[in-house]
C-alpha cells in the first residue's frame, strides 16, 4: 500500500512568498468560489504525486481522497501545511526541493489567474488580443521569459504513453539538442515529454551549460492525470487547454513532435490550424515529427490523415525525420537561425512570439459536452484552419474522456461521446484512432484501453 506522509509544514521555494488575508481566505475549503480550492488541491497533489504509474485523474483523487492542503498565513510571510501527501515526495521526512518549488508554483499560477484574469476581468476575454495579452502576463508573473537571450527554446510534443525505444530516442534528441544549446520546453509530464529534458541535461552538463532551461507548460485538467517529471525546473500552469497551446507556440521557437496519443495529434492539428492561416504563410516556425525505426508506420499513418483531411499544403507545413536523432537537432538549429533573422526584421520579441495570427476559434475554450461533441463542424466545406481547428476539438474531447476527471465522470453518466461528420474525414479518423488503440498510445503501458468515444459516419 502506498505510504502516506501524515502532515508537513513547508515553506516557499520561488517568487510566492506572502499573500493578502483575501487570497488566503479565498483557498479555504469553504470558499464561495466555485471549484477555486478544488483545483489548487488537485495541482498541488499532482505536483506532489512525481513518478506516479496511474494516469486516470479521478484513479489518482480517489487514491488520495484523505489528502489535503492548507494555506497557513504568518508575519514573516506563507506556509503550506500539507496532509496525507504521497510519501515519495519526501526524503527522511523532507520535502523534496524540486516539488517544494514546483508546489508554489501551482499556488502562484492559481492565484493569478483567478484574481488578475478572472475576477478582476483586466483582459478582454472575448477578443483575441485579450486572450493573447492574458496569457503572455501569466507567463511574465511566473517569470518565464528569458529577455535578451536569442532564440532557442525548442518545444517537444508527444506521448506519455510510449514504448521502451521510442522514450530513448527522446532522449537521444534531447542530448542532441543539449549540445547545441538549445533548451526544452514540454507538456511536463512523462514519455515523450520527460524524455527530451533528460537527455538534455547531459547534453548541456558537456557544454557546460549549467542555467539550461526545461519549462513545463501544463493546464488543470492534464495536471491531475500527468503529474511532472522531476527534471522540471520552470513549471506554469495555465487556465485551459487553449491558452497552454497558444503558451507552448508563442514562448517556443519550433516545435518537435514524437510519437504519442489523442493528445499529440491534438497539438499538431492545432499548430497545423495555425499555419495554415493565411496570415502565417511567411512566419517561418520550424515543424520537425520524428521517432526511431520502429515508430515509422506511427509517422505514416499521421501523414496519409492529414492529407485526407487538411490536404497536400498541410503537409508541406512539416518535414518528418526517422532514426536520425542528429538531423533533428541540426534541423532546428538551423530553423532558429530563420526564426532570429526574421524577428529581428519584424521587430518582434525573441521571447514572445506577437507576430503570429492565431484566429480566435483556436483561443476559445472549448467544454468537451456530449452536445459539443455532437455538433462539431467536422466537413470540408470551410477553410482548411477551421477544419483543423474543429478536427484539433475532437481530439480534445477525446483527451478529456480518457484522463480528466471532469471527462470520465460524464462518460460515465452519459456514455460514449460521439463524434459525426462527412464520410471522407470519418473514416480516416476511425483509421487513426483504431492505430492508436492498437499500438497502446491511449494509456500507460499493461493498462486496458475502454473507448470513450464513437466515429459516426
């Protein structure tokens, strides 16, 4: 049985070291908030969670259904007392450094978000200036941005649920990438996302570099079921999906995607959906796919989709590389060049990517309801971005049902989402999804995959 640590007291690692007598009252479990102290409990337990095998969030609060956190406020500033925590965050009855900080950083990103951008409503929410403008001060009060530093944070996408060789090929990539430089930004949780930030630390320790950069950008539904990985050492959580994708692509100067579920196929429809915009065709942003030997029919089954529904430009907006862990790295070294060319003659930031058109279809947030499900736009009679913008909320719904608590809870009550569309897109989509099924990217390794969603042709 897992061992509980019984309470501990812990004090800030990082920016968050007070709050107001409000922004303590306002995380206390009888808060007239709505879901407010919930989600700072399921955070915090994520955070405290590093290693777990489970990636079911309701598996996960069930497990530790007795633990609790308590924000305690003192003159000399703010503790958190933590109760029932899994003891594995803990070394001879301290709290490890890296989930103390990690810790403060879920209290930090909390805070903010509900008093700056919800409550006190600074940002114009329903325009896409708010969101974007919303989004890059939640990145500035977690102190994300590295001003003056050139271009050379690479983004890596993928699975947290891959086989033995694809997780090393990460690393190979990730070790390519540490020699060169460049530094790690991922969805913070393990697989394809670990991976990388493992490899490149011991690419940067033989460059001497010893201030490397591994950013997690997470949100609080994907935090619950993917708790993250040590290797972190800049963790923001940001309010929704939406606004850590657009995250990910504005502070990212390329992206690299491995092999990976619903998930991935989320981030890349939703990117593709963004290059695709017509106000996009001259930004350059490097867009690399790649994987071992073995991952090859994974790469081939994306392509031959995308092309059945985005079509031959979609393609060309990415270049795909298999078993060569060196062309990659030497690949997006080279796109980082472009990308700090073209800036610098835009005259736009290094670390904040303002020039790029994101259309607001991809900036709302989208519930994933049975009703929203059913009457997705999925056909193509409409612009290609909107296509992938739709194609990107399906999987997103699909993400919900199979690891966010809020998602499992409503398959449960309500049964299969489903998912209805034209016959040319459906079917390839069915395709997709059964290969997923098949290769085992749905969920961890030795865990029984149950469908929580329908393709209705």
């Amino acid at each position: 049985m897992e061992k509980k640590h019984k309470i501990a007291r812990v004090t800030p690692r990082g920016p968050m070291e007070t709050l107001s007598q409000y922004e303590v009252n306002q995380l206390r479990k009888s808060t007239s908030l709505d879901g407010y102290y919930d989600t700072f409990r399921r955070c915090s337990l994520a955070v405290l969670n590093v290693g777990s095998q489970i990636d079911d969030a309701k598996a996960v609060l069930e497990k530790y259904k007795d633990f609790d956190i308590r924000v305690i406020q003192q003159e000399r500033g703010v503790k958190l007392e933590v109760e029932n925590a899994p003891e594995s965050a803990f070394v001879d009855g301290e709290m490890i450094r890296g989930i103390q900080e990690h810790l403060f950083s879920v209290l930090r990103d909390i805070v903010y978000v509900k008093n700056e951008i919800e409550l006190r409503n600074k940002f114009k929410l329903e325009t896409n200036e708010g969101i974007t403008n919303a989004i890059f001060h939640i990145l500035r009060n977690a102190n994300t941005f590295k001003t003056g530093h050139e271009p050379n944070l690479a983004v890596c996408w993928g699975g947290h649920s891959i086989s033995r060789k694809e997780y090393d090929y990460t690393k190979e990539v990730g070790h390519e990438l540490g020699l060169r430089g460049i530094d790690i930004c991922t969805g913070c949780g393990p697989g394809a996302m670990k991976g990388p930030m493992k490899g490149a630390t011991i690419g940067h320790n033989k460059q001497r570099i010893y201030n490397g950069r591994y950013l997690g950008i997470t949100e609080p539904g994907i935090i619950a079921a993917e708790s993250p990985n040590p290797i972190v050492n800049d963790l923001v959580i940001m309010p929704d999906i939406e606004k850590r994708l657009e995250a990910f692509i504005r502070t990212g100067h390329g992206v690299i995607v491995f092999p990976g579920g619903a998930g991935t196929a989320e981030e890349i429809l939703y990117l593709l959906g963004i290059l695709l915009h017509p106000k996009n065709y001259e930004i350059p942003f490097p867009f690399i796919l790649t994987g071992p030997k073995s991952s090859e029919d994974y790469f081939k089954q994306i392509y031959h989709f995308i092309e059945s529904t985005l079509g031959i430009e979609a393609q060309q907006r990415f270049k795909i590389i298999i078993d060569d862990p060196v062309l990659v790295a030497r690949e997006m070294k080279a796109g980082l060049q472009r990308i700090k060319q073209f800036r610098k003659e835009n005259g736009d930031a290094y670390h904040f990517n303002w020039i790029l058109n994101i259309d607001h279809e991809f900036q709302k947030p989208f519930i994933p309801t049975h009703e929203n499900m059913l009457k997705l736009e999925i056909h193509k009679n409409q612009d290609k971005h909107l296509l992938a913008a739709n194609l990107r909320r399906a999987f997103s719904g699909i993400v919900s049902g199979n690891v966010k608590a809020d998602g499992i809870k409503s398959i449960e009550e309500n049964g299969h989402f489903e998912i209805r569309g034209e016959n040319s897109i459906m079917q390839p989509l069915d395709q997709l999804l059964e290969g997923f099924v098949q290769q085992h990217r749905m969920k961890l390794p030795g865990k029984k995959y149950i469908p929580c969603y329908k393709i209705i042709k």
